[in-house]
C-alpha cells in the first residue's frame, strides 16, 4: 500500500493510502474513495481496508482517505482536498479520472456527498465522483436524530445548512448506492429514504437496500481476518457495493 501526501486545508500533510490491484490491465482502472466514519471527531482510514481489498482484488484502485477529525468544516475541507489530489494523481497510479467511486459510511457518507454535491472552498466541478456508495450516511445535518445528525457540531442554523448534502442535491446527481440499517439510533433510516427520494425525483439515479434491525456500523466485519463466506452483513453489503460499483464503472464479470 503506499502513502501518497496530500495537502490539508488546515495546513498539515495528510495521506493517500492507496492500493493498486494484483494484475495490471492495459485500461486504466476505476477508483473507489473511501471515507471513514466516527462523527467526524474519530476513526481512521483503516476501517474500510477490508472493503478496499475486495474491490483491488476485481481490478480497482482503492483510495483510502487519511482526514482531520476536528469536526465537519475541517473534515469536509480535506475531502475536497483529497479528492481533488485523487483525480491529479489517478493517471500516473493508473487509475481511469473518469470511473471515481465515492464510498463512505456514517460521516464518511456525508464527506463522500461533500465532495459531490456542496460548493466549498476550494472545489473543483471536474473533480466530482461519477458514482457513489453511502452506508448510513449522514445527509441532514441541520438536526440531530432522528432528523438528522451533527447539527451540535456547527455555528448556527446558517452553516448548518451549508453543509447538509440534502439541501444540496439537485439535477446531475450521479448514480447512488444507500444502505442504511432500521435499527439505527445514530442515524435514523428515514433520513437515507428522504434522500433518495428527492434523488429520484430530480431524475437520478438512487437505490436504497434497507437491513431489518441492523444497528449504525453494522456493516463492519465482526473479525476483520474474516474476508469470505462468513454469511456477515459485512459480506452481505460488500457484494451489494461490488454489483452497484460494477454496473456504473461498466466493469466485467460477476
């Protein structure tokens, strides 16, 4: 895996750790971009490793994003960032500007959605995700649960609602992966429904694969040497994130 650096906003060197898949192919390869989750306050890049194997082993580039966990704005600042440093650098790492996948669970899900729908400093519009993949994401933050999530953690209503990617979605939206458990209690699953409701009624293209009684994280692996066959609703939505990824980044196989 290598360590790629990237410049934070907030003027510290963060990391790329990104992985190329085992064989090279003569087309240059889809990317998929991973943001942890943790409130934007926790975490590390490391939770989707395990995700971003499955994906290198099929012929991806897996990007997983090192960012500042000192709240939403400073969080949201390097996403755009690192994405922007994604699309620069995916040529030479042989991966395809054009096939970038935006994954991210809880904030994470939001930051992957900052990166596509919010106009922040910095921003570039050629630099945007063609595709994106939320689980349980945050997508209201103009209200804690269950109307949504983080509105503590910003100024006022105003900068609140800057940053809500639902006050955001419009015409253009690229295609969109949620899965969202109905147990719940950080981020409530009616929020995912609202979301993707308001996708499809812009004319987008949003699916949404609810999971009866599963709680926020549930699609983490109970053990992380577990990778195949566990049965796990980590298997279970890492084969729903590798159909989705397939059809939009039109790769082959099955």
């Amino acid at each position: 895996m290598r360590q790629i650096p990237y410049p934070s906003a907030g003027g510290r060197t963060l990391f790329l750790h990104v992985s190329a898949p085992p064989v090279v192919d003569a087309r240059a390869a889809p990317v998929g971009v991973f943001f942890h989750g943790g409130g934007w306050v926790k975490g590390s890049w490391r939770q989707f490793r395990p995700q971003a194997a499955r994906l290198t082993a099929l012929g991806m580039l897996a990007v997983l994003v090192e960012y500042r966990t000192e709240g939403p704005v400073a969080a949201t600042e390097d996403a755009v960032a690192a994405m922007n440093a994604v699309f620069e650098k995916a040529p030479g790492l042989g991966g395809d500007p054009g096939r970038v996948v935006a994954i991210g669970g809880s904030a994470g899900g939001h930051l992957a959605l900052a990166t596509t729908v919010l106009d922040l400093p910095n921003t570039n519009p050629e630099h945007r995700p063609s595709a994106l993949v939320l689980l349980n994401p945050v997508t209201k933050t103009t209200g804690e649960f269950p109307d949504g999530f983080g509105r503590r953690h910003f100024a006022d209503d105003d900068q609140a609602l800057r940053y809500s990617p639902l006050r955001h979605v419009g015409a253009g939206m690229p295609p969109v992966l949620v899965m969202h458990g109905t147990a719940d209690t950080a981020v409530h699953h009616e929020n995912s429904v609202e979301f993707v409701e308001k996708v499809k009624l812009l004319g987008g293209h949003a699916e949404i694969v609810l999971y009866p009684g599963q709680r926020h994280g549930f699609f983490n692996p109970r053990d992380p040497a577990s990778r195949d066959g566990d049965g796990s609703y980590f298997d279970r939505t890492t084969r729903e994130m590798i159909r989705f990824v397939r059809a939009v980044t039109r790769q082959e196989g099955s």
